[in-house]
C-alpha cells in the first residue's frame, strides 16, 4: 500500500528525458566552475606604470559544490565529511565552497617609482582550474 | 570584509585591497584598521606596488621618474620575446631568468670628460643606483646595453675598444679610498642588424650584486674605428658614433615565493594549492614519490 502511495506522489517522469530527471538529484544546476573575467589596467587607472600586458584575465570560480564531490572536482575526502557534517550534525559549518584548484604565471611590465623598468613573471596570477573545499 | 583573511595572509586579494586603499583615501573615515593594513605589506610583490601605487596614484599625482624612451623601447620589446599577449611566460631553454631589471645611469653623473673633439675618444662616469634590487633577487646576467646613434653608412662594420672601470670607494682604507677594477675589450659588429650592443659585465658585478652594494659607480671609455681586425682591414679613420650612455640591465632570478619558478613547475608538477599534499596512491606514497622525482 506504502509503494502505491508513493508511485502516486513520485512526478511521473516521461520515459524520454530520464537522464534529465535523474540530473536534478546528481549535480547542481549551477555547478561549480572556472568563469571569465578579463580586465585591462586602464580600466583600474595603473595603465601609467604598468606597460604590459593591456589585459589580464584572471578568471574566478564559482558555482555550488554536489553532495559526492569524490574524484570529480579533485577534492579530498574531507570535503565529504564537511558536507555530511552541515547537512547532519552543525548546520552553522558551510558547505564546501567553490574555489581555484590551480593556476598559471603571469610576466608583467612595469616602471618603478625610481624610473628603472623592471619585468617581472608572478606566480599563481590565473585560475586555471576549480575544486570544491 | 576582514573575514576575507586581510590580516597576515600574503596572498591577501592584493586588486581588492587597491580599491579598498582608494576608497580609504577617498573617505578617511573608512580607514582600514592596522593590522590589516599590515596585511598589505605581505601582498605579491606586484600587488603591493598597484596597492601603494594605487593609493599615492589616485589620491595624489606624486611626481615620478619618467623611463627613458629607449630604454622603454628595449624592454617592451625584450616583453614580446618573454611572454604572450596574456602575459603567459613563454618557456624556452635560455629563459631562466624570472625578472629583467633596467636602470639608466642618474643624470648628474653623466659628465663626458676627454675631448670629444678627437671624434673618436668618448668616455662617460656612470652612477647606478640599485635600491629597487631585492634580497631575494639573484644575479643571472648582467650587461651594458649601448643604442648606437651614429651616422655611419648602413651595413659597415665597426670595431669598437672599450675600457671599463668600476669604481668601488673602499672607506675603510685610508691610503687609496677608491680601488677601480677595469677590463679592456673590442667589440665588433656590423651596424646594420644591431640598435643595440650588450656589453656582457658580468663577471664584474657579480661581487658587488651579490653583497647588495646600492650604488655602483664605472667609468667607460670607447674608441670606435671602421672596419674589422679579421679580415686584417687596416682600423683608419675613427667612427664619429653619438654614444648615448648605456642603461644596465640585470637579468635576476627572483626567489620569493610569489615569483613563478618555472623549474618547479616543469620538474616537479607544481602542486596547486587546493590538492596540498599528494594523495598517496593504493600501491603506497612511494610509487607516486619515485614517479615524481623521475
């Protein structure tokens, strides 16, 4: 009786787009991943002494992070029990969040204060890839 | 807002606090506490120049050295050789260097003694000052870097003399106060090809880099001739080359933190900072360790 009650209250989902109704329970719509955002310095008024490059695109991640992170995102196992422990024991603990999983350099040409010029390559300036944490 | 980790942390986001400076200067009452302005001092490198900048930039026009053009030139150019048009580093077999310094000699040393009428005899006093030349910013190369002027006719060769001196005041001898080192050598080269002539010093800077010395002082004499000793052309009649006085460029191998090791990267698989530690694999931690120093 308990099963035809809930066959009754399960949407009944057309055979045609199951994997689509399954993806609602897997991933979130608005997974976590790397988005674009390009500035150039002009734009922040230190195209004076910074002569190269014009643009820099250090892109951002953002999204929400599934329940099963597992091998998808990378993460590590801790990311799971964070989860688990916001949902079951401490809501006041926050889900894993969506962040830069690596990055790649950036050479920047500038003029110092003393009017020598220098070229200089940074480390960690791009996000190249996300992870939930 | 301070939860964002402003405090101690020196990946602190530096474009952020540049904006929060200027909005700081902008209401003085949004003054940003201490310790987080203390914060600012561990920004990258870069960061913390487009913080202060930012700050001094947009609140004030603080008067600020111009580069000489030339010497922008060069150094744009050696930028396209260097990096892409994103500012990616390029990788190539020679590119072990991580910052390229250029500084030009300060304008009141630049007298020229010796009588530039001879039209062949130039001679300059250089003064560098090297205060922008950080701890951790490591001698690779270092090299005059000379932009001929001259009105010789295109595709000549020209065979140049040069006698450096450095001048290292030694205060704590009384008897010769200034010892000099100097180095005597030809160049050669066909004016076609170059704008600009690298005089590799190298050797000569090295000690006085290495000790972080803030002012190096060297006289350079130069006898330019036509011609060219290989092919036994008797050097006649001396080249009447408008020297202007070179800048000094010093190729460093930056070890901070927050300068890109390019070896790291390529031996070692960069570890990105959200996978910490490698996961050890089920075979054990040492099959993953020796794939990775292989």
């Amino acid at each position: 009786q308990r099963r035809d009650e809930n066959l009754k209250a399960a949407p009944a989902a057309p055979p045609n787009n199951l994997s689509e109704y399954f993806k609602q329970f897997l991933f979130p719509q608005n997974e976590c991943e790397l988005h674009n955002f390009r500035l150039s310095f002009s734009q922040l008024k230190w195209d004076r002494w910074i002569i190269a490059p014009h643009r820099y695109s250090p892109q951002y991640c953002k999204g929400d992070c599934p329940r099963a992170t597992g091998h998808r995102y990378g993460s590590a196992v801790h990311t799971v029990v964070q989860n688990l422990i916001s949902e079951r024991l401490d809501p006041a603990v926050p889900r894993p969040s969506c962040v830069p999983a690596a990055y790649s350099p950036l050479s920047v040409l500038t003029i110092e204060p003393d009017g020598s010029i220098v070229y200089k390559e940074y480390e960690d300036m791009i996000a190249t890839r996300c992870t939930c944490r | 807002p301070p939860s964002q980790g402003w405090g101690g942390s020196d990946k602190a986001p530096g474009l952020v606090a540049a904006a929060a400076d200027h909005v700081a200067e902008l209401h003085p009452v949004l003054q940003l506490p201490t310790s987080a302005r203390r914060g600012y001092a561990l920004l990258p490198p870069l960061l913390k120049v487009l913080s202060d900048r930012g700050q001094r930039g947009w609140a004030s026009e603080v008067p600020r050295l111009q580069p000489d053009s030339r010497a922008l030139r060069y150094m744009k150019r050696l930028y396209k050789m260097s990096a892409t048009k994103e500012g990616i580093p390029k990788a190539h077999r020679g590119h072990l260097y991580n910052t390229v310094r250029l500084f030009t000699p300060c304008s009141e040393c630049r007298h020229r003694h010796g009588d530039l009428g001879k039209g062949d005899l130039h001679s300059v006093d250089l003064l560098f000052n090297l205060d922008r030349v950080t701890a951790l910013e490591h001698l690779l190369k270092s090299v005059l870097l000379y932009s001929f002027d001259t009105s010789v006719p295109v595709s000549s060769s020209i065979t140049c003399i040069c006698h450096l001196s450095i001048k290292e005041h030694d205060f704590s001898s009384q008897v010769c106060p200034s010892i000099s080192h100097s180095l005597a050598f030809s160049l050669h080269f066909e004016v076609r090809k170059r704008k600009w002539v690298e005089v590799d010093v190298t050797p000569f800077l090295q000690p006085l880099i290495a000790t972080h010395r803030r002012n190096i002082h060297m006289a350079v004499n130069f006898t330019c001739l036509m011609g060219d000793p290989q092919q036994s052309t008797k050097l006649e009649n001396p080249v009447n080359v408008a020297l202007v006085p070179p800048s000094l460029l010093l190729y460093l191998n930056d070890t901070s933190e927050q300068a890109y090791h390019r070896w790291n990267s390529l031996r070692h698989g960069r570890k990105s900072p959200a996978r910490g530690r490698q996961r050890s694999s089920p075979s054990g931690g040492k099959g993953s360790a020796s794939r990775a120093s292989r």
